[in-house]
C-alpha cells in the first residue's frame, strides 16, 4: 500500500487541525475580530455594506468566479470518467504531476462532499449574516458563532458556503503526491488562498463574518486529512492516464 504522505507528516498536519479549531473558536468567541472587520465594510452614516452591490464583489468574485470554478470541475469530473482507451491518448505528465484518473476522482468527489457538507450545515445553523443583524440595519441580534443561538427563519449563513467554491482546488494537491509533497503542499496553500479570497470578498459585501470563512476553510482542511489519511495513493483497481 503505497500512502499519500508519511505517517509522522500526517500527524503533524492533524495535531495543526486540532489547534486551528482551537485558534478558530477562540477567535470568534473570544475576540470581537468577526465585528470588527465587519465594523470596516460597513458605512454607518449610510447605514449599509458600501461593496454590497459593487460590481467587482458581487458580479465578477462571487457571481463569476463561482461560474468559472463550476466549469472547472465540470472539466476534472468528464476527465475523471473517461474511458482509459480515450484517457491514453492525453498527456500523462507536466512540471510534476500525474494525471490520475484515480486521484482526479478523489478531487470532484471533495469538491462535491465539502460544498454539500457546508450546505447541509447551512441549512441547520441559524447563524445570521452581518446583514442580517440589527448593528447592520437588519432584525436578530448577533452572537458568537460558537455560542447557543436561538432558532431564527433569518440566517443560516454559516460556515461560508462561497468560499468553497475556491476551496477544492486545494485537493488538487493529490496529483503531486506522494513523490511531489513540497509542490503538493504549495498546491494546497493556493487552493485554500483562493477560497479565502472568495470568502473575503463576500465579507466585504456583509455576506459573511471572518469565523464562517474560517470554519468553512477547516472543514475541506479536515475531509483532505481524511483522504489523505485513510486512503492509499495507488490502488491496483484503477489505472493512471
């Protein structure tokens, strides 16, 4: 059985998840950094998220962007199950990576387990937008993404669901392994900058607070370990391009 990552490169990069939930939590619970930048984005004279409807926030990050990366994985999910004797004739190999139909089916299947996790999550969480909350103009009162709060018809805005829009292109981190780990690592990191990026944008538009993006940004962070972990790189029942 040959591992994505070694086993001591494993641990160490689940006892950094643990400590992320622990930084994350403390955060949103124990500072008021969620208020603050959401205090930054928010014209109080006007009594409205100045960047709401702005053109670049609304249409092209969120509206576009979210598009664009549909498109994307609509590409890696056809690569995924093409027939081998089509897949052949593909190039196999390019500044490192291996085109794997077998790890390109691990990638669209996280993109589609992490963004129907946070929707599921969504759904049952009556966390409220920064729009949504009476500082901002809107009607329910805030409270600490960590702390108990009370049923709402408002809300359910949490974790960030469009910051994994740009999230799963962390996993593409799976076509470096297991002989690229530093690429792979630098793949990563981009990927989850990118899902940043969109969560950020939607935060400066009072879509979201900092502790959903981060909390969206932990869960894909979470389901990769658990490939990562619990699965080999190469099974014999499925063949490279």
């Amino acid at each position: 059985m040959e591992t994505w990552l070694p086993g001591r490169t494993l641990i160490c990069l689940w006892a950094g998840w643990l400590v992320a939930a622990a930084v994350i939590v403390w955060l949103a619970n124990g500072t008021h950094i969620d208020i603050t930048l959401a205090d930054q984005a928010f014209d109080f004279h006007q009594q409205r998220f100045q960047l709401k409807h702005d053109f670049l926030f609304e249409t092209v990050m969120h509206a576009y962007a979210k598009k664009i990366l549909i498109g994307c994985w609509l590409i890696l999910l056809f690569l995924a199950v093409l027939p081998t004797t089509i897949a052949a004739h593909l190039p196999a190999k390019l500044h490192g990576y291996t085109l794997s139909a077998y790890a390109l089916r691990w990638i669209v299947g996280l993109a589609l387990v992490n963004s129907s996790l946070v929707a599921w999550m969504k759904h049952l969480m009556p966390h409220a937008c920064p729009w949504d909350i009476t500082r901002y103009g809107g009607h329910i009162a805030w409270v600490p993404a960590f702390s108990w709060h009370a049923a709402t018809e408002a809300g359910h805005c949490f974790p960030a669901g469009h910051a994994t829009s740009g999230l799963w292109l962390s996993a593409l981190c799976l076509l470096w392994l297991p002989h690229h780990p530093r690429k792979a690592l630098a793949v990563a990191l981009l990927g989850l900058a990118a899902g940043l990026l969109l969560g950020w944008s939607q935060q400066m538009r009072g879509a979201h607070f900092l502790s959903h993006t981060l909390s969206s940004v932990w869960l894909m962070c979470g389901l990769l370990l658990c490939v990562l972990s619990f699965t080999r790189s190469h099974p014999s029942c499925f063949h490279d391009f």
